[in-house]
C-alpha cells in the first residue's frame, strides 16, 4: 500500500480524541486531524516523531492528518485506521494471504448478521464457501509480541459473535490481524486488557472460526516512509 506524501513533526499532545499538536521542524506548531478514536496504547507519546499527509484542503479546520508514528526505537506504526482495510484489500487482491488465496471475487463492507453489522470483506469464488473475513489492527506492541486490542472493545465482541453465527450457518469465518507495526514476530490476545474479548476469541476458536496473524513491513525512500504492506504470518501464543 503507498503511503501519501509524508512529512515529519513532533508530538506535543493528542486530546480530544481527534486532534494531536506537534511541532513542525521550523519550530512552527500545528494541529493535525486523528482518524483514530481509539485508546492508541504505545502510538504516541509527547517526543515520538509524528509523520502527516496535508490534504491541501481548503474547507477541512484540520487539512493534514496523523498517519504514521515513528518510536524513538525506530519502529513505525501506521494510527491511521481508514488504511487498514486498504492494506487488507490490497494484499488479499495481491493473493498474500495465503490461507484466503484461493478465492476470485472480494467484496468490501456486506451487510450481514444479526446485529446489525459490516463485514470488513466477503470472499466468494471458486466452488468455495462463502468467506466472512473481519480485520483487526495490531497496533499495540511489547516485547516484540502485538497484541489485541489495546483496549476493551464490545464492537470486537459482537464481531466475534457474529462470525460464529456465519460459522454454524456452514460458511467460513475469519478475523485477520493486520500489523500496522513492524515490531512483532508472534501475537497474542491482550486478554488483560480485555478478558471478555479473549473469552469469546477461545471460545470462537473451538466452534471453528479461523484467525490469522500478519507482520507489517514498512519501506522507506531516504528516511521517509512511502509504502506499507502485510509481509508474512507469525504465531500465536
């Protein structure tokens, strides 16, 4: 996945859920727009160098947006969560998952379960069942291990519940992890952060709901991140 033309600043401060201050190289300090809502455990804290696409819009109070994070360890972590379903779809269209390659037809954003939810992409193709396929952001990352989530989510839950309903009616049911940091080489449930999602994860597993997990990779031209893409499976633990 290309990346839009970045430039870098430094973090000041995130608040109110969609905004971050930093402070350009110039010394000038500006306010980017924060696609992500969520808790944003370990993407962000005051001196990590931010890396931000500017819209040139003229309507926007905010043109330019947070996109990457770049630690003062040098991995990068893509905040940004519109991107993730673009990563997804491209390596899918690019038959990188291998354990979905096999399918001809993707379909983004179908309408389906009984609490009224989207699937991330439907699968279809081939002679083979229906795929229901929901993908999850690895952006939380310790000791070289992503985890998920970052932080308790009843929207995860009612995913789970309603992949193993797609699961018993006879099609497959998938949650993709996506790595959207490249500082990990295994994942795992952050069943302390929220004990209700890996109870239903366990329990999504025995019923026959598959997961899988993928490294990020981010290349770069000079020092400048240009492109994202998912690199290979890692375990689980």
């Amino acid at each position: 996945m290309q990346l839009p033309p970045l430039q870098s600043a430094t973090l000041i401060r995130r608040y109110k859920r969609f905004m971050a201050d930093v402070q350009l190289p110039t010394q000038e300090q500006i306010t980017l727009h924060c696609a992500n809502t969520g808790a944003m455990t370990g993407c962000g804290e005051k001196g990590d160098t931010v890396w931000f696409s500017d819209s040139k819009s003229t309507t926007r109070k905010y043109p330019c947006s947070w996109e990457l994070t770049e630690l003062l360890n040098g991995n990068l972590i893509c905040i940004n969560t519109h991107r993730s379903n673009q990563l997804v779809y491209e390596a899918l269209q690019n038959k990188l998952i291998l354990e979905l390659a096999d399918y001809s037809q993707i379909t983004p954003e179908v309408k389906y379960g009984e609490e009224n939810s989207r699937i991330d992409f439907l699968l279809q193709g081939n002679g083979l069942p229906d795929c229901y396929v929901e993908v999850k952001s690895i952006t939380l990352v310790k000791n070289n291990i992503g985890m998920f989530p970052d932080a308790v989510t009843t929207r995860g839950q009612k995913h789970l519940r309603e992949l193993m309903a797609m699961k018993k009616q006879g099609h497959r049911a998938v949650v993709l992890f996506a790595g959207l940091h490249n500082g990990f080489d295994c994942f795992k449930i952050a069943e302390y952060i929220d004990p209700d999602y890996d109870k239903l994860f366990k329990q999504a597993l025995r019923e026959g709901v598959e997961a899988y997990a993928y490294a990020g990779k981010f290349e770069k031209t000079g020092e400048i991140p240009t492109a994202l893409s998912l690199s290979q499976a890692v375990p689980f633990i």
